[in-house]
C-alpha cells in the first residue's frame, strides 16, 4: 500500500511539468533562410542569432546555395522568439601545406630564417564587419505566429 502511494505522489507532482519545462528550455519556433553576398549564394557559413533578452543564441550553417536553418537546442528546432542580433561568418578551408622533401634528402632546403612554412590564413568571402554581432547591423525577428523566413542579402 506504502509503495502504491509513493507511485501515485510521484505521478501527480511530475504531471504538470512537460520536458522543457524540467529542462528549463525557453520555446522556440522554426527559423530558415538564404543567406547572399552581392546576389551570390554563401555556402558554409556560419550564422548565430542572439536573443539578448533571453540570454539565448541558435547557429546554423548555409548549404551551397545559401539557405541554413537554425538550432538552439536539437537539430533545426529554431530560435527562441525575440529581436537578435546576427552574425555572420565564412572561413573558407585552409589550403593545404605543400609536403617538404624529407631532411635528407638532396632536394631538402630549410625555410628561411623568419619565414613560415605555414600557408597563409584563408581569407573569408564575406566582409570581417559582418562577423560581429555588433557591428554586421544585421537584425531577425523571430516571431511566435507565423513562418519564420529570414533571408540576408549582402553588399559589401
């Protein structure tokens, strides 16, 4: 009788709390885009939105034609509702160092001195204001009602 009621209690105080209120998850809603720079999709960047007043951001990453979805807390979920701040950022992938002759080998010659052997950083196809929240100008909107289609174009 004593373990039947321990289940009964158990039940009743967990039965008004959904999973995300025991995560202490804010609600989110659907969020897509295309993201281009003068008309031109960017493929794999990286874009956040930041919800200052929830203290909550969502990422996502642009396909090769520019479109991208947001996360915030499992997979293209969306972003909590709100005003954000947006970021934008494209680090095109490191080209690959080219494979020196081994030390002793008579085609060996060492760098010289001062210089790197490293390839030089990529250059980002998107402008660097642009990955600054702070500075991109970039503003969504996310509302509770209706689709939630944020597309950017950039200029510059």
């Amino acid at each position: 009788m004593l373990l039947r009621v321990a289940v009964i209690g158990m039940m009743l105080l967990t039965a008004g709390c959904s999973r995300s209120e025991k995560l202490n998850r804010l609600p989110v809603f659907k969020v897509r885009g295309v993201v281009t720079l003068k008309g031109n999709p960017v493929a794999n960047a990286d874009i956040t939105f930041l919800n200052a007043e929830a203290n909550r951001g969502a990422f996502g990453k642009t396909d090769e034609e520019g479109a991208y979805q947001l996360t915030t807390y499992t997979a293209f979920d969306g972003a909590v509702p709100g005003k954000h701040s947006v970021s934008i950022v494209h680090t095109p992938p490191v080209a690959s160092t080219p494979a020196l002759p081994a030390t002793e080998d008579t085609a060996y010659q060492p760098p010289g001195v001062g210089e790197s052997t490293l390839p030089p950083a990529p250059k980002s196809n998107v402008p660097a204001k642009y990955a600054d929240a702070a500075t991109s100008g970039l503003i969504a909107v996310v509302n509770e009602d209706n689709e939630n289609v944020v597309d950017f174009a950039l200029t510059e």
